[in-house]
C-alpha cells in the first residue's frame, strides 16, 4: 500500500489549484452517480485525524464533522473535481490494491455518511472549471507516512478551532458579561512574539477557524500581529468588540480581514439610555453607531450581538431595522443567560418575552429578506425535577472542550472552555512551556477529559452505565457540572439522572 501512495503522490504534484467554489448543484442533489465529478463542497474542509482524516464545516455557526478511515480518506482525497466516480474507484482500486467490489463498499459507506451527516461531497456543476482540494497532496503523504496507534475517545488528533484571549481588559462593564476578567500584571501577558509563534505553528497543522475572546481583543496592542498571522494561513474568524472603531482603524483591519471572517459589534439599543443601562458606559449607542459605519464603508464584513432583556425588548424592532439600514451582514439576538461571575434575576425574559422576541425576529427577517437576522430566544431551567427528559439528553451536543477545540488565555494558560475559572484545576497546561500540540495530547488533558469513574464519587456518575460514552463520545459538560454543583466531578445538569440545578435563562 506504502508503494501504491508514493506512486499516487507524484500524479498529484500538478494539482494544487484552487479551492472548492461555489459552482455547483443545488446541495440537495447529493446523490453522486458514476459519471459525475464529485468534490468537497466549499463550505467543509478535510484534514488528516490518526489514521484517516475528518471533514468539518468551515463555519462558527455549524460545528459538523464526520470522521472517515483511512480509505474513505483517500477517496475524498482523491475527489478534487479533475475525475468522476467511476474513475475515483479505479484510481482507488490500483492506489490501495483491493478489488473493485472492496472500492464500492468504501463509496457506499462513504456515501451514507455523506446523506446523514453532510453533505460534505456533491456533483461538481457542469457548468464549472476543473476545480482541486489544495491539501490533497499533503493530507495523501502524511495517509502514506502513518503508523496506526488506537483511538481510545473521540477527539481529534489536533484541535480544529481555538478560542484566544489575548486580553482581558475592556472599556465597557455590561451587566450580563460572563468573562471572568481577573486583573493580571502586564508582565505576565503572552508576548506578541509567543503568539505569533503559537498561531504560526496552529496554521501549519491545519486549523483553520478562530473565535477571539476576552475583554476586548482590540484592547491588546499586538492585535495586529495575531491578524496578520491568521490571514497568512487563511484562517476565518471572528473578532467580538465594544472599542470604538475610527475610520483610519476600519481601513487598516480591512486590509488584515480575510474572506470569511468578521468583526462583530456588540449592540443591546440604539436608545441612549438603555445602551448606557446595560452596558454601564455612557455614549455606547453613539460609539457603535459609528464602528458599525466605519467598518462597513471600509468594507469590512460586520456582524452585531444583542443581548435582550425586559429593558431593551421594546427597542429591538427600531435596533434590528437601523442595524440593517447600516450594512450589518448578520445580526443575532439572544436573551439574557444566568454567568458564573455576575447574575441579577431581573435580566431574565419571561417565557411570554421570549416568545415575544422570536415573533419580532421572525416578522422582521420576511419583511427585510434578511436571512442574516438570527434569533435563538429560550428558556434553560434546571431547577425543576424531571424537565429535561431522556430525549432531549439523548439529543444532546457533543462538547468540543478537549475534542476539537481548547482556549488560549492572556497569559499563556490553557483551558478547554472559555466560561470556566482561569486557574486550575482548569489550567491543563501552557503555551509559554510546551507548543499547542504538546499541550493537546497530554495526559493531563486526556485525564480531565476522561476521568476516572472513582473521582465522582457518590454523585449518579459513580455508577451510571453510560459513563463511559459520556466521557469519551459525547464529552460531558464540565462547565455546567461545576456552575450547578461546585465541582468537577457531577452530571451535566441536563442529564436525567441529575439533581436539581439552577435556572440558566
């Protein structure tokens, strides 16, 4: 097999082209016969994982991903938009030397997978150029360099996004914050320089999706830096503020703003009053006015969050209107959420509010046909017995602590979700000591991802037969277990077999 991948290697020198675009069938064909071309859609990407590879949505807003083996690896590898189907198999029966009745089991399993979980392969459009995966060459050599070892959980081989928290400074003190924003000495900040080494070293294996964090990413001088590197690797990414954006600023982050990626403006109201109420500066309202407006006439792709409470849930019909009136790709509205480090009951929305609010979002995203206007308003309650059934836990999200992402913090601290306390036992290691990579496959990570049954004592936990695949499949949520009951080691509160716990929105 080693023999038939070098030989493939070689055919696929020539080929590193373009991306995926967007000329293609309507995603819903994705059924793929054998004179199609098939292709990677330009949504997902692939990198290699172990001893095969995973795709994954390039998108903040969906976090899909589908783990292949090996061979299905090499045949998504080898659907770069230069062959149909019919000669994938072929190519694939010569490359792995198995018959072609083992290369239809591949593409069928293949397939499956792509009508449950994707679809992350679709016919490329006749209409279209001969379109190629730029990866394809790297991710085919390092499939032929590999040496198995067992995959004991399901988490990746390398983290697939990273949360950076450059700063923790900010120059507002709204009320529903749920950064912790401890006061560290400047002294102790990661330099510019170790943080343009971390992310160098992230955009060489791969990663390819950031979300900033803090404070203020824009509060921290060596921003700049940080963007620069993210541009080089082609990394999207999303970049939340309150600082007041100038126009001279605006036309400088356009230059380092990549496709895909976005500075979003935190905005509750345009009212003068209701802005300062909850975000406890004066003037806000006028402040992201005016960034919004700079930014988008520097055209820089601009997304805003609002935060809804009985206070500005009459405003929001005005705010959504202006913020669409301004050249806001994507507004998202979401009601107040109990946080660790500050909480008052009287931000909450009732559940008529709540109803309220996804009414006016609905009728506003069909009056304005603007698909871009989200609206996620719901009640989380875990202080009543039996309200989250066994259907909802069985529906539950996969948590991506420790899976597929990690959290870089001012100081070079790691932790694997960004609402937890800076300071261990949710520190797992540093990136001023170890690389990234060093730090993600520890065995300190691994043992605070997968611990042992015994630390959890005489919670439901101890003794529950999905232990196991809680921990090691879904991931259980660590940060919510330690909000509700004080400690590590208790039931996600959304679990059936949990006790009581507190009313998150």
């Amino acid at each position: 097999m080693r023999g038939g991948y070098t030989q493939l290697h070689s055919q696929f020198d020539a080929l590193l082209a373009v991306n995926v675009g967007p000329a293609m069938r309507e995603l819903a064909t994705i059924e793929i016969g054998a004179k199609d071309v098939p292709v990677i859609e330009g949504t997902w990407h692939i990198r290699r994982n172990y001893g095969g590879a995973v795709v994954y949505k390039y998108s903040h807003d969906d976090s899909k991903r589908v783990g292949l083996n090996p061979r299905e690896a090499v045949t998504v590898a080898l659907c770069d938009g230069s062959r149909c189907l019919a000669d994938v198999q072929r190519l694939l029966g010569r490359v792995l030397e198995i018959s072609p009745e083992a290369c239809c089991e591949v593409w069928n399993r293949l397939r499956e997978k792509n009508r449950n979980d994707g679809p992350f392969l679709v016919p490329l459009a006749s209409a279209a150029t001969q379109v190629t995966l730029p990866n394809t060459v790297r991710l085919l050599a390092e499939l032929a360099a590999y040496q198995p070892q067992p995959q004991q959980i399901s988490r990746l081989q390398a983290p697939l996004s990273l949360v950076l928290l450059p700063s923790y400074q900010c120059r507002t003190d709204c009320v529903y914050c749920y950064a912790q924003r401890p006061s560290l000495p400047l002294a102790e900040y990661l330099s510019p320089e170790r943080w343009v080494e971390v992310l160098t070293e992230a955009g060489e294996f791969g990663l390819d999706l950031l979300t900033f964090s803090g404070g203020d990413p824009l509060t921290y001088g060596g921003i700049d830096k940080l963007l620069e590197v993210a541009r080089r690797y082609r990394m999207k990414y999303i970049l939340p503020t309150k600082m007041r954006i100038s126009r001279s600023r605006a036309h400088r982050l356009a230059e380092l703003v990549g496709d895909g990626s976005a500075i979003q403006v935190s905005v509750d109201s345009f009212d003068p009053e209701i802005a300062a109420a909850l975000t406890r500066t004066p003037g806000y309202e006028k402040s992201a006015r005016e960034s919004i407006q700079n930014l988008v006439a520097a055209g820089v792709t601009v997304r805003t969050n609002t935060v809804v409470t009985p206070l500005n849930l009459a405003s929001v019909d005005s705010l959504v209107r202006e913020l669409h009136a301004l050249g806001v790709f994507r507004a998202h509205l979401i009601n107040y959420y109990r946080t660790y480090y500050r909480h008052e009951d009287q931000w909450y929305l009732t559940r008529t509010q709540m109803d309220e609010l996804n009414d006016t979002a609905r009728r506003l995203q069909s009056e304005l046909a603007w698909p871009e206007l989200k609206c996620n308003a719901g009640s989380r309650d875990f202080s009543v017995p039996g309200l989250n059934g066994p259907e909802e836990w069985k529906g539950r999200a996969n948590c991506s602590g420790g899976s597929s992402s990690c959290v870089i913090l001012p100081n070079g601290d790691i932790v694997l979700c960004e609402q937890v306390p800076h300071s261990p036992p949710f520190v797992i290691g540093n990136v001023r000591e170890h690389s990234l990579i060093e730090v993600w496959n520890s065995e300190r990570l691994f043992e605070f991802v997968v611990p042992s049954r015994e630390k959890f004592g005489s919670t439901p936990c101890a003794t529950c037969e999905e232990f196991d695949s809680c921990h090691r499949i879904y991931g259980r949520c660590f940060r919510d277990a330690y909000f509700h009951y004080g400690t590590l080691f208790a039931p996600s509160p959304n679990c059936p077999k949990a006790p009581p716990g507190l009313r998150m929105s």
